[in-house]
C-alpha cells in the first residue's frame, strides 16, 4: 500500500513528521515470514521436548546453554540473553530448576551485584537426555528444509536483527 493509500489515510502522521510507508509486497512478505518464524516455530520445537522431557524449551535452552558454559556457570543476565528472554522469566525458570535440582544460584564472587546460575549434575544429565529430542527436531523442522545458502543467510540475517544489550559480555 502507499503511503497515502494505507488503511489509516488521513491519521496524524509520526510524531517526528516522518511520511508514514506501507508496506509494499516483498516487504510484507518478508515481514510475515519472520513473524510467522518468530510466533510458530517456538511451539513447534517444544512440543517434543515437552512429550518426551516435560521441557518448555525456554527451560531446555538455559540448561542447555549452561551445559555448554565453562564450568557449567553463566551470569544470570549473560544466559537471560543468550535462552532469548528476559531477566525476570529466566528467574522464574531458574527458580523452577532449583527446586527440580538442576540448577543452583550463587552471588558472582567478582562482583556481588550479579547473580551466577550453575548446572547441576543432575540438569547435565536432563539435558543430555532431552539433546537428541530437541536436535532431530530442529533437524526437521528447519535445517533439513533448508539448503547451505538458505543456511547461511538465515544465521546472517539473524546476526543482523539481533539485539544485544549494552552490557552484554
């Protein structure tokens, strides 16, 4: 649609004074693509591990990124950024594996104003058992529908969209 022509014709414009711009049709198809991406693709990759682990993949992906962690430990804020989410849900999580026993949280001995999540032994073990699930999963789902080009511009684009926080890492 043209900017004049969209559906909100004649509303104020932005309050910069900026021409507001439709969509126009590779934009809206590119645009529908990614939040098809970002609102589906989510369940669909945790249905299995919820069957199989009784995992949301939130909780599979902070137990998996602290498997990967040297010493199995991440800041809390360092692993709310890398599970996608905010500092406030991965607290809930955290605490919810705590109390699981896969997890345990620590004041950082560098700085007592951050807050260290550790991977138990026991989370190692439930993550590696729920990593098969999850991979042939994503195998599935994604990468097998995708050649190396659509590979490589996928992990671009996301590179290129990505937010990091100010004071990440």
């Amino acid at each position: 649609m043209s900017s004049t022509g969209g559906p909100m014709s004649g509303m104020a414009e932005h309050e910069d004074d900026e021409e507001l711009r439709w969509l126009d049709e590779q934009e809206k198809a590119a645009w529908t693509g990614l939040i098809s991406l970002v609102l589906l693709l989510p369940a669909k990759l945790e249905a299995p591990l919820r069957q199989e682990h009784g995992l949301t993949l939130f909780e599979y992906l902070v137990l998996s990124h602290l498997s990967e962690a040297p010493r199995r430990t991440l800041r809390m804020g360092e692993l709310a950024f890398l599970a996608s989410g905010s500092l406030s849900r991965l607290s809930n999580v955290v605490k919810r594996c705590e109390q699981r026993g896969w997890v345990v949280r620590t004041p950082d001995p560098a700085n007592g104003r951050y807050t260290l999540a550790e991977l138990t032994d026991d989370g190692f073990e439930t993550v590696r058992l729920a990593a098969p699930s999850h991979l042939r999963s994503v195998r599935r789902i994604v990468l097998d529908s995708l050649n190396t080009a659509d590979q490589k511009a996928l992990a671009r684009i996301a590179q290129k969209l990505r937010i990091v926080p100010d004071d990440f890492g």
